[in-house]
C-alpha cells in the first residue's frame, strides 16, 4: 500500500515541512515517483514505532486495506483494545474484573462466563510463562460473537495462574472468537508476535494500544511476506 505526503498530514496530524524534516533528519522511508514522495505503509509504521512518532486511529485503520488475512491479530485486538491497571488479587478477582471491561452485547450472562472461563482454568491454566496467560473457553462458539477480538489486560497485581514456570500472571490476552478455526487462527498469531523482542519490548513498557497494534500489524506483515516467499 502506497501513502502519498498528503495522507501523512491527515494520519499523523502534522504540517507538511514536518513531513520533509523527517525525511530528510529521520531517515523516513520514501522513494520518489514523478518527484512526489510515496510511503511504504508497513515500513512507515516500523518506522513511527522507532521513533516514538504518536500514532493514531487513522493510520491503523489502514490495516483494513492489506490483503485479506493478513493482520487477523492486530483487527482483533483494534476491537478488544487494551486495558490497564486491572484491579484483582486473585485470579478468580481478576477474571471477572476482566469480564466487566470486554465488549460483550449487554444480553451476555457475565455470571455464567464467568463460570466458564473459571472451569477453562480448572482443567490446566492458560498462563503460557513469562507472566503472561490466554484466557479462552474451551469451545469459542458458545459465545455466538459476530466477529474475533483480543483484549489485552494489564494487570494492577500479579497474581497466581499456577503458571508451569509458577511466575504470577500481570498480562492477560483474553481470545474470543466466533469458530474453534479462527480461535485456533489468532492463537498462533499472537503465539508468533510473543516470540518477537519488539512487541515484547512493548508490553514489558505497558505501551500505549496505539503502538502494540502497530508492532503487530508490522509483525503479521512480515509473515504474510515470507509466506509469499516460500510459496505458502
């Protein structure tokens, strides 16, 4: 996806002789088609996220125009968003305070999810090391959701998730999903940004949902590339 010196104005809501102090002090990557400058959407974002430029809503709604599939991660968790100071001295507390911030329809029985993410636990705990656990139902499609989300949730407390490395749990990525393939699809997703230095660069900073978006949408836009590459 091109971006052209006009779209950087709007997006990163700046002047036009900021635009050629970045390019020309910052190293920002262009090229020059037709003596006009063309941006790189993935290379821009990597870029902003290296040099702490704000980011906002309107350049990461341009993940919408990659090709399908591939920032299925990075749209989830647009719409589950990113929470801080979670209150909870419990794992239990902080399940059901977990709840109250997702974005359920206001028919959603909290009380039995509750229970359903609380047996999930009960049969093996979903912390995965490092003080980070995946909150998820067993079966994704008694929840009837329209569309996937990921709510990522910074915890006030770290608390026992009786992790296998037994290291209290203080982030929380809560998947829901409306089929076990998508669940399945956005798990390993989120399992291959867990593994890049960046993005957990990024949480150990408690980042803003701004820049942790932008590392994932740079992170799945890397691997759509070298599936492509290898013919996948």
């Amino acid at each position: 996806m091109q971006i052209s010196v006009r779209d950087i104005i709007r997006f990163f809501q700046v002047e036009e002789k900021t635009i050629y102090h970045w390019i020309a002090k910052k190293q920002m990557p262009c090229v020059k088609v037709n003596e006009q400058y063309r941006f790189n959407y993935v290379e821009l974002l990597e870029w902003a996220l290296q040099h702490r430029i704000t980011l906002t809503t309107d350049i990461l709604s341009l993940s919408k125009q990659e090709p399908s599939g591939t920032c299925i991660f990075a749209d989830a968790l647009k719409v589950g968003s990113v929470y801080y100071d979670v209150p909870g001295k419990t794992r239990d507390e902080v399940l059901k305070n977990m709840i109250e911030l997702l974005p359920f329809s206001a028919e959603m029985n909290k009380n039995s999810l509750l229970e359903m993410f609380l047996a999930r636990e009960a049969m093996e705990s979903t912390a995965v090391g490092g003080g980070i656990a995946l909150p998820h139902l067993r079966n994704p499609v008694v929840l009837n959701v329209d569309e996937p989300f990921v709510a990522l949730c910074f915890l006030q407390n770290a608390v026992d998730f009786n992790a296998y490395d037994r290291k209290p749990v203080s982030i929380l990525f809560v998947l829901v999903s409306p089929s076990t393939k998508m669940h399945l699809l956005i798990l390993s997703r989120l399992s291959f940004c867990l593994q890049d230095s960046g993005f957990q660069k990024f949480l150990r900073m408690k980042a803003s949902k701004e820049q942790i978006v932008a590392e994932a949408i740079v992170i799945e836009s890397r691997l759509a590339l070298q599936g492509n590459a290898s013919g996948k």
